[in-house]
C-alpha cells in the first residue's frame, strides 16, 4: 500500500463500515480498541506488526523522518510513514477519527482527499461494497 489513494481509500472505507470511534474503556483513542475497532492508523497496521506498546503515542507525536515503533510497524504493514506526505496524509485521518464527531466524517474525508489527493474524493454512496458493509 504505498500510494497516498491507497492509504486514503484503505482508512476512508474502514471508518465509513465502523462507523464508531475505537477506544478504550476510558473513552480515549486506541490503535485497537473496544469491540474489535480500529482507527485510523490501527486500520493500517496488520496484525502481526501490532503490539499493545504501539499505544503510547498517535501519529501526530512523530515528524516525517524520524523513527519509532508505531512508524516501523506500519513501514512493516507496507505504509511508508517515513515519507512527509504520508506522515502529513495520515496526521489528518487521525484527526478525522481522534476527532470523533462520526456524523461529520463524510465532509472530513472529502477535506482530506482535497487537501491530500488534489481530487475531489467519490461520494460514498457510489461504492457499493461501503453500502454492503455499513
């Protein structure tokens, strides 16, 4: 998965067939959360490359360029976060999950997709197998 589509589209019908914000009992963002959700990032990372400890920080937390476990393990799951546009790519869906306000994600993505696709993103409705899975 190394395009920026490719990320976008992977997180964008992810969220879209959740519909819920993944945390923990708490209340606060989780990579994996309650009921077998997932944000944004956590969406991202394949199971064999996620650990518990990846918890410790969001996305946000890293700068293109640098290093870290929750970098390498989705550089492990085929997403080069080492890259500044994807870094910046994936800051915003982050921001489209942590922000948590489900009823506005629609809008949000196609911000995303403006911003980061310089292409106005497919309404939702036009993608059947996101209609099958909601």
């Amino acid at each position: 998965m190394t395009s920026l589509q490719q990320i976008f589209t992977t997180v964008r019908s992810h969220l879209l067939a959740q519909m819920a914000v993944s945390e923990d009992d708490s209340g606060s963002c989780r990579l994996r959360g309650r009921d077998g959700r997932r944000c944004a990032i956590g969406a991202l990372i394949h199971d064999e490359h996620y650990s518990p400890a990846l918890e410790e920080f969001g996305i946000g937390y890293y700068q293109a360029g640098e290093g870290g476990p929750l970098l390498h393990a989705l550089a492990m799951s085929g997403v080069n976060a080492y890259e500044p546009r994807v870094i910046a790519l994936l800051q915003d869906l982050e921001d489209v999950h942590d922000g948590g306000d489900v009823a506005q994600w629609h809008a949000q993505f196609e911000d995303v997709a403006r911003r980061h696709l310089h292409e106005r993103a497919v309404e939702t409705a036009a993608w059947p197998e996101l209609a099958e899975a909601a």
